[in-house]
C-alpha cells in the first residue's frame, strides 16, 4: 500500500511530541465526538474484540488496508477470514467490493488530543476509500501515539510529506445542512470505532 511516509515512527516522531501523555484528552474528545473507543491490550485482544464488532454489526463482507511491513496485522485479517468473514486487502478488491462492504479496518498514525481526531496516511485510493464507503469503520490505534493539537500534528505531517494525501477523521460522518438538525452517516459511516493497542509492535522500515 502507497504511503506518504513507510515509517512514521522513525522519520517524523519523537518522545517529545509523540507520547501517551495527551491519550486521556484525545479519549474524552473522540468520545464527544461520537467515536466508539475499545481498548486493546495487544493485537490478539485487538482481533477479539473486532471479532465481537463482527457479531455485533452483522458484518459479512469486510475491505481493510494492509501495512506491508506488519506481518502481525496481516495476520490478524487472516484469522478473521478464518472466522467466516469475507475480507479484502488487495487494492483491486477492495476497489470492486467496496461500495458492498459492510465494514472498513483502517490504521491511524497518530492521536490529537486537541479535537479527538485520528490522522491517517491516506496516500492510496484504498485507505480512502476503506475509511468513507463502508457503514461503519474501524481504525486501529497505537494507544501511545498521540499529540497534543492540530499546530503538532502539522509539525509532524510537514517532517516527511511530499506528495500524496493525509487525512483527519473526527467521529462518524455528520451533517447538519438541512434545518440544522445533526444526522450522522450521510457522507461516510455513521459508526466510527477507535480499537486503541496499548501493546502495539513497532517495526522500523530499513
């Protein structure tokens, strides 16, 4: 999958700036903002409790991005496909069941604890196409990787874009055009889940 950056936590981190510090007011913010925040312990709860979600929302037909350089997560789509669950990471697929998907698995870079915000690399048509057709989406978060405002997001975004597209996702789809009155999934997903790894292997890209 085509990224602005193949490894953020090398090229545009540092303790600094990215820590677990701003986690509560990131938490409180996404919460305000409707987003469904499960926390994980590692990838193997992670893969429980998108199990559940699964169950839950009826789910039959999943598109997710993959990180190439993460074999931990390519296994854990493939456990889920052992479940039962169709599921399609390959960018040609996801392009032809994407308008039928009932779920989209997507990760996110970084936290901002300023707005509850998720900042994802969506470079690819995929990851963007993964995060805004499917009814609901679920990001997965590495629970330590947070910022305090939107001004630190930019610093960090500006350490290694070039070319491509970033993106910020607060909560669910909403819209208030018509007499004011908020409805959610209108242009995107109306449920927007967070699943936030508090053990999430980092693998640096050489």
């Amino acid at each position: 999958m085509k990224k602005v950056c193949k490894d953020w936590v090398t090229n545009a981190f540092d303790d600094n700036l990215v820590n677990s510090s701003y986690w509560q007011e990131f938490e409180e913010n996404a919460r305000a903002a409707s987003a469904e925040i499960i926390h994980a312990k590692d990838l193997q709860a992670a893969q429980t409790a998108i199990s559940d979600l699964i169950t839950t929302l009826n789910v039959n037909k999943i598109i997710a991005t993959n990180d190439e350089t993460s074999p931990e997560l390519t296994a854990l789509y493939k456990n889920i496909e052992l479940m039962g669950s169709e599921i399609y990471t390959n960018k040609f697929d996801i392009a032809e069941h994407a308008p039928t998907a009932d779920l989209g698995i997507s990760m996110a870079e970084f936290g901002i604890g300023e707005t509850g915000s998720v900042c994802v690399d969506n470079y690819s048509y995929e990851a963007r196409v993964v995060g805004m057709l499917p009814p609901s989406h679920i990001i997965i978060l590495n629970a330590n990787h947070t910022v305090k405002n939107i001004t630190t997001a930019f610093q960090i975004i500006s350490r290694v874009f070039k070319r491509g597209y970033m993106g910020f996702i607060t909560g669910p789809s909403r819209t208030a055009d018509i007499e004011r009155v908020l409805s959610l999934g209108v242009h995107g997903p109306s449920r927007f889940f967070i699943i936030a790894i508090d053990e999430m292997p980092t693998r640096r890209v050489h």
